[in-house]
C-alpha cells in the first residue's frame, strides 16, 4: 500500500499532469484535425464544449460519492476511463464520433479533478496546504505545455492521430496504482447521496459562493485562450504549427510553474497570517477562517487584475516576439491564482463537503464558464479576424477580478461553515 504522503501527493500530481496533457492535445492538432474532418472553427470549439458537458454533468455525482464512499476506486475508474477515451479520439471518422469520445474523456476528468484536491487535503497539515496544493496544480501549466509539445511533436512525424495513442497510454497503467493507495481518515458524511440538497447547503456560504462566481469568468477566459492560442499564432502570425505549440508549449510551462508556486507560497502566508477580523466580527472560530479565505481572495483578484492588461498587449502584438514576452508575464500572473482559489473552495465549506463543494464548483465553472467560451471564440473567427475574437477575454479576466475582490464584513458575511 502507498501511504507517505509525499508519495501520495507525487503519484496524484503526476496523474493531473496527464489529465491535462490529455485534455489539451486536441488544441495542439486541432488545425490538421479540421482539415481532415473538414470542421468549421465553430465546430472546432464544440469539442472543448462536449468535453466539459461530460465533465460538469457528472462532476456532482462523483463528488456526493466521494463524501460517504473510499474515492481511491472512484478516481481510478475516472483515469481508466480518460485514458481510454483519448486512444478512441485517434480512431475517430467523422465529427460525432469525436464528440463522443472527447464527452468520454470528460467524464472520466470529472471524477479525478472532483477527489483527488480531497486527498491532499486530508495528507497535509494546515500549515502546508497551499504549498501541497500548488505543486499538485503546478501540473495544470505543465500538463497542458505538454500536451501542445508533445501534440505538435507527434503531429508533425507521425499525424494528428497518433497524438493521441501517446497521450492516452500512460494513464492505463497509473490507473491500476491508485488502487494501492491507504485512503486517508477523514469525516464522512452519513446521510445518503442528494446532490440537490448538498448544493443548497453549500449555496449558503458566501464566500465560497463569491469565489466561484469569480472563477466562472477567469475559466470563460482561461479556458479559451489555452484552446485558441495555437491557431491564433497559426493564423494572425503565419507561425508553423510545430513552432506555434512549441514556443507557446515552452513559456505555458515556466510561467505557469512560476506563478503556481509563488501563488502557493503566498496563499500559505495568507492562510496563516494573524486573523484580524474588522467591524463587528469577533474572534470566533468562523470570523478568523473568513479573514483567512478573503485574503486569500485577495491573491486571486490582485492576479487577474494584473493579467487582464497584460492579455490585451497579447492580443494586440504586432509580431509574435512581443506576443510572447507579454503571453509569458499574463500567464505568470493569472497562475497566482490556482492554489488560492481552490483553497478557497475547500476551507470555506464544511469539512464533510469538501469534495461536494468541488464538484459544484468543476460544474459552475464549466457550464458558466469555459463550456461556452471556445465555441464563441471560433463563432467570432469565423466572421471576424481572430485578433478581434480574442480580445473577448481580457474583458473575463478583468471581470474576475473584480468578483474576487474581497467585500467588507458587512457586505460579505463571515463564511457559514456550520450551514445546515
């Protein structure tokens, strides 16, 4: 059995990065794959769209699961279930056998992204939170690097469908390790599954609710600019696809890493920095964990008011040399937020409905959020030029920014950890 949590928090680390590589290689091949399957931009984007309905419909049901029931075997059946999926995305005739498969690959997401924060949750003392979850999320800008590297370096010897026989491969075998893994203690809930009344219950808390209006827009824009950079270079830049998923491929995974971790850090001096509660609050338990979430509030809205700007200077670069010198400072600041913001999610809930609270939270971003920004992205491209398209989400990121502001204790109340 695995049970040093350093292990634990390696092997769920390195299965994110893989859940974005395999999420994100359809990106990387996506110009050749239209070409072949003759897809419009709009049809193009409906497969980041099919996806995310088949991550955030059943990212709820896997999280009410993973609240009463051992999660190592839900999260395995989810990798399997991905894996699988993406090796059938290489064997893919014609547009709907392809949502199918790229639906398939979301529902299989949807049951690691929902547990596997939990689990480090459980493994890590309070002092190290932010710091485990910023090297577990750390994978998200490597994972998604790699899948443009690894999709552009495949594409191009061997064609856009092997890409995704290398991508899916891996996730098979580490399938079968989560299986070895000594499930954490933790408080279950005892009552039975009703993902109704658990989103009632969470719907309560204001500052979790605040943080997930937030993180819709940031995904909206997020969500689509990963999807479309590589064509965007394609086409406003004349950039070769290789070069376009490399170079960005590159700077994804420094700037990424690099603002994860300072993010991390300094969510961990947030969290654990002297509560001082303003107006009428007190020194309760509750009013100290507010103070400590709208700080951390604070890291998310500073990133994204920061990277809002620096995103327009992307889009109106006049060569692709000054697009990726403010594509890597964008990216550096709007990855501040990753740690913060899912720590938000997990300390402003009740403990027995942490992995609910992620699971509402995977299905308010997606369905509010990303689910619908690509396919509006390639709508625009295919009317306008794709400068003009994408100059849609600096106008997201900056609306995050000011969601995540944290309000006065009087406009925003002290979280409802006790919610019933």
């Amino acid at each position: 059995m695995i049970r040093r949590p350093a292990t634990i928090l390696a092997l769920l680390t390195g299965l994110n990065l893989l859940n974005y590589l395999d999420r994100l290689v359809v990106s990387a091949v996506l110009p050749k794959l239209q070409e072949e399957l003759a897809l419009s931009n709009f049809q193009g984007g409906l497969l980041a769209t099919v996806f995310l309905v088949g991550y955030f419909l059943t990212a709820p049901l896997f999280g009410a699961l993973g609240d009463r029931f051992p999660r190592k075997v839900l999260i395995a059946a989810g990798v399997l279930i991905w894996s699988v999926a993406t090796i059938a995305s290489g064997l893919v005739t014609g547009l709907w056998s392809l949502i199918l498969a790229r639906a398939l690959v979301g529902v299989g997401e949807a049951s690691y992204a929902t547990l596997a924060p939990t689990v480090i949750d459980d493994i890590t003392s309070p002092e190290r939170k932010g710091r485990a979850l910023a090297i577990f999320y750390i994978a998200t800008p490597v994972g998604g690097a790699l899948g443009y590297l690894v999709g552009g370096f495949i594409e191009h010897r061997w064609g856009w469908r092997s890409a995704f026989f290398v991508a899916g491969g891996p996730g098979m075998l580490l399938a079968l390790v989560c299986l070895l893994v000594a499930e954490p203690a933790r408080k279950l809930a005892t009552d039975k599954p009703n993902v109704v009344r658990d989103m009632e219950k969470l719907l309560k808390v204001d500052l979790y609710r605040q943080g997930v209006i937030g993180y819709c827009a940031y995904t909206a824009a997020i969500g689509a600019f990963s999807y479309w950079a590589p064509k965007f270079l394609y086409a406003r830049y004349a950039l070769p696809l290789a070069t376009a998923n490399f170079r960005f491929g590159i700077i994804t995974v420094v700037a990424g890493a690099l603002g994860t971790i300072i993010g991390g850090r300094w969510a961990d001096r947030a969290a654990n920095a002297k509560a001082t509660p303003t107006g009428g609050e007190t020194q309760l338990p509750e009013a100290v964990e507010a103070s400590r979430v709208r700080k951390l509030l604070h890291v998310c809205a500073t990133g994204s008011a920061v990277g809002a700007p620096l995103a327009i200077g992307c889009f109106l670069a006049p060569n692709p040399t000054i697009f990726f010198v403010l594509t890597f400072m964008a990216i550096a600041f709007l990855f501040l937020t990753t740690s913060p913001i899912n720590a938000v999610i997990l300390q402003a809930v009740p403990t027995e409905l942490r992995a609910s609270a992620m699971a509402l939270t995977i299905f308010a971003i997606h369905i509010f959020g990303d689910l619908w920004s690509p396919p509006l992205v390639g709508l625009l491209a295919d009317h306008l030029p794709i400068q003009l398209a994408m100059m849609t989400l600096p106008l997201a990121i900056g609306a995050s920014a000011w969601l995540w502001w944290p309000k006065r204790p009087a406009d925003a109340r002290a979280a409802q950890t006790g919610a019933s």
